[in-house]
C-alpha cells in the first residue's frame, strides 16, 4: 500500500477483513460480532484470523466464530521479514480485502508492508499522535496526567513512522482522579471495540477518502 490516495474505498461486494492479533482478542470479537448480526452484516467478513502466537484466546474466539485460522509464529522462520512474508502471503491467498491488526503485537516489516497492496487499519488504546510507538499507552497516558486520553484507528503505511498513519476516528475517554491502569485500560478498550467497527464500517461501505494525511468519511 503506496500512496494515501490508495486508501479510499469504494463499495463493492462482501470484503474480506484479515486480522492479525497476538492475545485476547476483544477487538476480534467486536468485528466478528458486527459481522454476524450488527453494523458489518452483509458488508464484510472476517476470513482469516492470523496469530503470531500460539493457542492465544483470539485465536479460540476465531473459531468458535467459524472462521480459518492460522498460527505463524517468529521461530518457524529466518528472520523477522520471511515470518511477515509468510504473512502476507496468506492474506493474498485468502483474498483479503482489508487488513486490521486488532492487538497484534510486532510492528509489520516495512518490506513486506511496501509490498502488501492491502490496506492496514489499526487499532491504537490513545488519542494518537499522543502516546503511540509502544504497548503501554494507557500506562503512559496515566503516568504523564492528561485529562483526556481515548483511542484511535489508523491506516498503517509503508512511508509513515509507527502509529502514524493517517487517522480514521478517534474518541476520547476522560481519566478520572481515583483511576488505575486496569479501570482506564477498560474504559478506552469499550470505546476501542465500538470505533474500530465504525471504522471498519466506514471502508467496507466505500465512505472514506484520504487525501494527503486527511481521512474524510462520506457519510
Ligand atoms: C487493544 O488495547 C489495542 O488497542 C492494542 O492492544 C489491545 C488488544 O486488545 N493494540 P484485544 O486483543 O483486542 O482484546
């Protein structure tokens, strides 16, 4: 996935979403749960769940959906770049359409996301540009102090650094003087699960254009 322009979308037949993920697999149920009977029936399906861990509960919750899964972890390969190669060649052999990494937690090979003509959302638990580059944004956003942190969903390019890509949606979640990680991390991961299907959504149905860095949703 080159330029931005790329990104846009246009409405077509049922897509394919891939979605890559490494644990729980919460943002996995979101979609698979909007693809069954909420706002991604009869827009989208998840067919293909990929993990770069094993016997992770997302990869349970693929299959108790139905959906095909495949296991494809770091040791089974070279490198860190054939593992992603490996990757990104069951995306294109399944057809995928979409690519969403729901938790996943390594960043893709720059290579091999060069050469993916699939696009890429992510989900990211902060208010991006802020706190982005790690696992641990909640914990950031709490320990620095701001009063507002929240989530975003993002297009991840070959040619923007990590976590910053162009943004799709956003939302805030406000923090609270008596939270913790655990009671923050629960309130942005609730938001995160319903703006990833939105944004979702949104391309599914052909509503988004990029332009430059700017994301705009023909609503
Ligand atoms: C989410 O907070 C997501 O934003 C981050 O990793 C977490 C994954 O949660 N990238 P889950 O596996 O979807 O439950």
């Amino acid at each position: 996935m080159q330029s931005h322009s790329a990104l846009s979308t246009q409405h077509s037949a049922l897509k394919r979403l891939g979605v890559l993920v490494s644990g729980r697999g919460s943002n996995l149920q979101a979609l698979l749960e909007a693809c069954a009977d909420g706002a991604l029936a009869g827009l989208a399906d998840v067919a293909l769940v990929i993990s770069n861990h094993p016997g992770v509960a997302a990869l349970a919750r693929a299959t108790q959906a139905g959906v095909p899964t495949l296991t494809i972890v770091r040791e089974g390969y070279a490198n860190k770049q054939a593992q992603h190669q490996a990757i990104a060649a069951a995306l294109h052999e399944s057809g995928i359409d979409l690519v969403v990494t729901a938790g996943f937690d390594r960043i893709i090979d720059p290579t091999v996301l060069r050469e993916l003509a699939i696009p890429v959302m992510n989900i990211h638990p902060s208010l991006l540009p802020a706190f982005g580059g790690g696992l641990h944004a909640v914990a950031d956003a709490l320990a620095y102090g701001v009063k507002l942190t929240g989530c975003s969903v993002h297009f991840i390019t070959a040619d923007d650094a990590v976590d910053s890509g162009p943004i799709i949606a956003q939302s805030a979640v406000p923090v609270r003087d008596d939270d913790d990680e655990a009671a923050l991390a629960a309130r942005v991961l609730a938001e995160e699960h319903s703006l990833l299907v939105k944004a979702v959504t949104w391309w599914c149905a052909g509503q988004i254009q990029v332009e430059g860095r700017r994301v705009m949703v023909r609503i």
